[in-house]
C-alpha cells in the first residue's frame, strides 16, 4: 500500500472491547508508520486517557460497553473534556443502517466506517482526517465536524446558511502534494480484512471434518464445541466472550477436528489465515494471544487425561 503522508507525528487512541480487533487496528496503523498508539477496552477508560493526555485521533468501536462509541463521542463533544471536545474521532460498526449511521452522525463523528475494511480504505479515511479537517460547528444543536462534506446548494431550498462559512482548522500533518493521492492498485487477495458474523441460537458454526481456514473470536453470547461420536454429540467446552475457537486453521491446513455451535445469540471475529500470516511480524501481540490459547488448551487436555487415567487405574482389580 502507498503511504504519501508521514504520520509518525501522530498520537492514536484505538478504543475496542475486544483485544484481537485493537490488535489488528494497531497492525493497520503501524504499518501507516504511526507509533504512538494508546489502546483500552471501552468508552471511560477512553475518556480517562483522553483528560490525562494527548491523543490527535480516535478509532473507537461503536459496539464496546457500558458507553459505546456513539455515546462516547456525544460526551466528548458536549461533556467535559475540556479543550478535547474537537479531537477527529473515527466510529467503527458492523453494520451501517441509516438510522445508526445518522445517530453516529448526530452525535458528532467525524467519519463511520463499516466492518470489513482494507487497510487501503483505513487509511484513505484517516488521510482525509488529518490532512483536510472540516470545519468545527458549535451550536446549540450540534457540536462537532461540520456535516457537509460536499459544499453545494440545494436546488429547491438554495443555500440555507445565514453566515460565511467557518473557516477550517490546520491540518495536523501537511501533504506533499496537498490533495487526495490517488489510490496504488492492489492485488487481488492481498486486503487484510477482518469481519464480524452473526449466528442465531443453534446455529452451526463450523462442522467436524470441514476445511478450516479462519479463527473466531467470540463477542458477545457463547459458543459449544461438540464431537459426534457413535452418532452422540459429546460437548468438549463452551466459550463465552473473548473465547477463541478454530484457531488451529490458522496454523495447519487439516480438516476440523470438533464441530462449533452457537448456543445463544452469538457474534464473532473473523480472523482468517492469510490476515495472520501478514500479522505474525508487524502485530506480535496477536500471535501471542493465539499461542496462549492454545498452550491453555494443551494444558487443559493435560489435566484431564490424567484424572482419566486415575480413574482409569482406580477401577482396575
């Protein structure tokens, strides 16, 4: 990807309940050349982080809790904060209804963006952050990034402004070129994505046998993990938030070894193989994690097969 701006200036705040999603955004922006990124898990922590220091951007999930990010921007432009209340604040979703892009609007974002995005699409949004700013509108309705982002006039209505334009601020990096870079092909296949999936109460995640080349991680409800055997479903563990399961796609290319299942109502990260592969330098952290997952499991397969074998033992004559 080309990168035409030098944003190692920069000072980022990555707000996100789950540690895999802040893992792979800190990855996207490390590979901008940005370095100084702060990171927590929802919106006070954010806004503890955001009076105690500097941040020039925030990327913030719109779906972290108790605040989510539409509420956590509401705060930060009309609340306390102080000399902050204009900080660019990108809110990041799983979905874009028009009813919630235009709440996240009202509020005060400064841009939405939709889960999956490349990392061309991430940074062709922060670019236009940092480098072009909209002016900044304090009313009585409406605090943040002026709304328009084309200046035209309404045909029927014309312009329905009473005073000159706002003036907009200083970028906070210059652009060598001064406009928009046009955008260096991609190949295909190489956009490093992640994604969120739905799943309804009961519904098969994965099947036993199936070629896996994904993990998950779960968010929010719980998940089963199941073997059939002799045509019984045997649970061998149930996940709840922050669980990962698959994740031995990532690592072999066998077939499943277990089946997955929602239990309830259950959204996941997608994590597939190749946005791993282009991770393991760039993001440790993320490695890191899934390593660790699989030494508990390890560990986990270690104690019970020997309370198994003292059973085992214990009912032999």
């Amino acid at each position: 990807m080309y990168v035409d701006v030098d944003l190692r200036p920069l000072s980022v705040l990555v707000v996100d309940g789950s540690q895999y999603a802040r893992s792979h955004l800190k990855s996207a922006l490390q590979s901008f050349g940005i370095r100084n990124i702060q990171e927590c898990a929802d919106g006070p922590a954010a806004i503890a982080i955001l009076k105690e220091g500097h941040s020039d951007l925030v990327l913030v999930d719109r779906d972290i809790t108790p605040m989510d990010g539409v509420a956590f921007t509401r705060f930060v432009r009309t609340g306390g904060m102080v000399g902050r209340n204009d900080v660019p604040i990108i809110v990041i979703a799983a979905e874009a209804e028009m009813a919630q892009v235009m709440v996240a609007r009202n509020a005060g974002v400064t841009e939405f963006m939709v889960r999956p995005f490349s990392t061309e699409s991430l940074y062709r949004r922060l670019r236009a952050t940092v480098v072009s700013p909209r002016p900044f509108v304090r009313a009585a309705g409406y605090v943040g990034p002026c709304r328009r982002t084309v200046e035209r006039a309404l045909p029927q209505a014309g312009e329905r402004r009473h005073s000159a334009p706002l003036p907009r601020p200083a970028p906070l990096v210059r652009s060598p070129g001064g406009g928009t870079p046009a955008p260096r092909p991609q190949k295909p296949g190489t956009a490093e994505r992640t994604s969120r999936k739905k799943f309804k109460a009961g519904e098969i995640i994965f099947g036993e046998g199936a070629r896996g080349d994904e993990a998950y991680v779960v968010e929010t409800g719980r998940v089963a993990i199941y073997k059939t055997v002799d045509g019984h479903k045997m649970i061998l563990g149930e996940l709840g938030p922050n669980g990962i399961f698959g994740e031995m796609a990532l690592i072999d290319d066998e077939p499943r070894m277990a089946s997955a299942m929602a239990e309830d109502e259950t959204t996941c990260i997608v994590i597939p193989k190749s946005v791993m592969k282009s991770q393991v330098d760039r993001t440790p952290e993320l490695v890191i994690l899934v390593l660790d997952t699989l030494l508990d499991y390890i560990r986990r397969m270690g104690r019970d097969l020997v309370q198994v074998r003292a059973v085992l033992n214990k009912d032999k004559p």
